[in-house]
C-alpha cells in the first residue's frame, strides 16, 4: 500500500523530468565540449531520443536504471516481493519492449541507436563519449568506403 496519499503521489510524479535530466545535461555538456553538435528530444524520430547526432543519424538514449529495467533478472523478484508489484512489472516489463521496438524502428530507419544507463553517464562520462566517437568514426569510414567505390 502506498504510504501517500493520491494528491501526494500525483504532485510527485508530475515533478518527474521527461527531459532535461541530469543524466542527459551531463552527457550533452560533455559532448558539446567535444564540439559534438546535436539535437536534443528530438520528435521526428520514433520513441524521442533524448540526443540525436543528425549529421551522423545517431540516436542516444539515456535510460534510468529502474525505469528501463537494469538488471532485470534480479530487480524482478524484488519487485515480485513489494506492494503493487502487478503494476511495477507490468510497467517496466513495458518499457523494456518498448525500448526494444524502438530501437527496432530507428536501425530499420537506418539509424545508428545507443542507450546508456543514468549511472554509467554519471560514473563513466568518458566512455560514454568514446563510444559515441567510436560510432561515428565507423559511420564516416563507411561513408568514405561508399565514396571510394563510386564510379
């Protein structure tokens, strides 16, 4: 049972950020600093990647741990555990099909997907950014392949 009342547990999730989170403000500051220019909430594309790299069509998501399903192996049981539990696995059992449809849509697209965990963004910022600028070094090697065996 929850320990809020209806208008409590209402006034706290409208407080819940789609955008602008701090995961996501992290990873663009960095990426700015790299001079890595890119689109943010971008609504063209399915599912809204929180980071679009349009030049390179890379989409980035940034994924919260319990939202996303991190683990899911073992934060199941725990959930299976709690109160409401019906409802928590149903919804982040939801988001992780959707996450993979998504994903789906954008490579058929012809989209480049990345999706990071809030805690390796917070932790690991500079992998993160390798991995994006590994991912369009192979993009533009592949474009100069392509144009290389243009007649």
């Amino acid at each position: 049972m929850d320990r809020l009342t209806k208008e409590q547990r209402r006034k706290n999730m409208q407080h819940i950020k789609p955008q602008d989170t701090k995961i996501e403000v992290l990873l663009r500051k960095a990426l700015w600093k790299k001079g890595i220019h890119y689109r943010k909430n971008f609504k063209g594309l399915p599912g809204t990647p929180d980071i679009v790299i349009t030049k390179y069509k890379i989409a980035i998501f940034c994924d919260g741990e319990f939202f996303h399903g991190k683990d899911w192996e073992i934060l199941k049981p725990r959930l299976q555990k709690g109160s409401n539990s019906e409802f928590w696995i149903s919804k982040i059992s939801r988001n992780k099909e959707r996450d993979d449809e998504i994903n789906k849509k954008l490579l058929f697209m012809g989209w480049t997907v990345i999706r990071f965990w809030g805690d390796d963004i917070q932790n690991h910022t500079d992998e993160c950014i390798k991995v994006i600028e590994e991912a369009i070094f192979d993009i533009t090697l592949c474009i100069n392949d392509y144009i290389e065996d243009l007649p």
